[in-house]
C-alpha cells in the first residue's frame, strides 16, 4: 500500500491528503519464513524553391482584434510535489534483514506502526537503513507512505542521518559526539544513543550544527515555536516521569526530531526509531525551537 502524507505545519493535524496504491504481492514462502510472530524532434526547416511573387486574388482583410484584448495564455500544468519515503510497518515482529530474501541473516525486527527510510527495492523487499548499514523489510508487511520535505535541505540532510541510525539501541548517557563546542570526542560510540547524544550528532553531521550536551542545555538554544507552527526539523522538547514536578528548564528530561504530520524521529528507552507522538507523550510537551 502507497499513502501520501501532506506534512501539516500544526503538531496535531493528521494527514488529509494521500493516495493508496498495492505493495508489492509476496510468494508465500517469503511471506510466511520472514514474519516471527505465530513527442517526435521536428525536422530541420528545409529552404523554399524560388516561386516569385505569386498573383494574389484581391481580398478582404479581417479587421485585427481590438488592442485591449488578449489571446488566452495556455494552460501551465500543475507542478510536481516532491516527496520523501518512508516505509510504515503494518505488522510485528518483522524481520530486518541484511539481504533481499530470506536466505540472509536477521539484524533485527520492525515493531507495528513504526517507519524506515524508504531507500529503494530489489524484488519484492525494500531497500531502508538500519544500525547505520543497509538492510531490507519483505514488502507484504509494509506500506509505503510519502511526506513532503523541507525546504531546507539542511533539514533533509539532518533527517537522512537520523534514519541511518534507526535500530541502534538506547543508552542513558552515552557518550557525546562532541563537546559542544565541535571538539570531538574520544569515547563516541556510534552504536549507543541517548535522546541528546543522537540529536547532537545528526545535527551536526548533516548540517554543521553544534548542539549541546543534554536536551536541557539544548532548549535554550534557537527559536522558540508554538505547537500550533510546529515544522519538519524542529526540536520538540518533554518532560518526564521523573522530571515532572521539577520547575523551569529542570522539567525537560527528553528531546525529539519533528518529522511532520504527527512523526517524531527520536530514542527513549529501547532504541532509535520514527513513531508517532502519544498522547501521553503529548502530556508531557514543554516547547519546540527550530535551529536553522
């Protein structure tokens, strides 16, 4: 299934514009192995042959239009909406695999109503990005869903790194990519985020943008921005549990990427991955600041 997704500026709009076409059809041994759970050129002007001046009958000329009026201008086609892809899981428990089939080994599985990268497809199996290395999800459990991009291609850029690393586990603390300040660290450690470790480091990776140390230090950085003005690239700050009875900056526990249309790119607990913002989550929601 193919559905288009319109990005809407407002944090709680839903998507009202889409189009569904079929997933690629599956053979059932894929199927049932992959899933864990039970116009012509014209021709060059050739010259005329030398007639001389014909004799021309005498003639009425139609009187010329008058001057305030204009010929209609032709119909211009409609511009082309471009799009960014991404692969919606259907289905739990899903295999992601190194190779398109199931000869090869499983690097992972996809949970319901998550997204991936959509980065191409052999076969019946799309092409994504996973652990920061190429992988592939069998079509049957998936559907294809396409949101309008920035503008800026900084937050292209910057989104792109983020679902390079979608799968790589959550790690409280873990080691920043930088100090702040662009100095790189030493202990980085690709294969481990925590919510601000990972926006710091594809924020500077695809743009150049040296964020802070932790989602507190974070905020109080770039332009604030209502919910309701909420854009693809911005940073959207929460508190938490633990954090929710703190006062002012002290509240904020979490950080997360804002995709459009209800999308948060971002890692909590388990592991990097592109989800829908709950409403719990939505509970929880302290401000947004945009960086570019």
């Amino acid at each position: 299934m193919k559905i288009f997704l319109r990005a809407a500026s407002a944090a709680l709009a839903l998507i009202t514009t889409f189009t569904v076409a079929g997933c690629a059809s599956a053979d059932g041994a894929d199927k049932d192995e992959d899933k864990d759970i039970g116009v012509i050129a014209p021709m060059p002007d050739a010259p005329l042959p030398d007639l001389g001046d014909p004799d021309i009958p005498d003639t009425e000329i139609p009187e010329a239009p008058p001057a305030d009026v204009e010929p209609e201008a032709p119909e211009e086609p409609e511009p082309t909406v471009s799009t960014v892809s991404y692969i919606l899981m259907n289905s739990s428990g899903v295999n992601i695999r190194s190779g398109a089939g199931t000869g090869y080994s499983v690097r992972g599985t996809a949970e319901k109503s998550t997204m991936y990268a959509m980065n191409g497809s052999s076969g019946n199996w799309y092409r994504t990005a996973y652990k920061n290395g190429s992988a592939y999800i069998y079509s049957d459990y998936c559907d294809v869903v396409e949101m309008e991009p920035s503008e800026d291609e900084r937050v292209e850029r910057v989104i792109a790194e983020g679902t390079k690393l979608l799968g790589v586990p959550y790690v409280y603390g873990a080691p920043r990519y930088h100090n702040g300040n662009g100095v790189l660290a030493s202990d980085f450690n690709i294969n481990k985020f925590d919510c601000s470790s990972l926006m710091q480091y594809i924020f500077s990776k695809g743009a150049g943008i040296n964020l802070q140390l932790t989602s507190r230090s974070q905020a109080l950085y770039g332009k604030e921005v209502a919910k309701k003005n909420l854009q693809r690239g911005d940073l959207m700050f929460f508190t938490n549990s633990t954090r929710y009875n703190f006062s002012g900056i002290e509240r904020i526990g979490h950080v997360a990427l804002y995709l459009g249309g209800n999308w948060i790119l971002h890692t909590a607990s388990d592991y990097a991955k592109i989800e829908q913002i709950s409403s719990t989550r939505w509970s929880y929601y302290i401000t947004a600041k945009r960086m570019f």
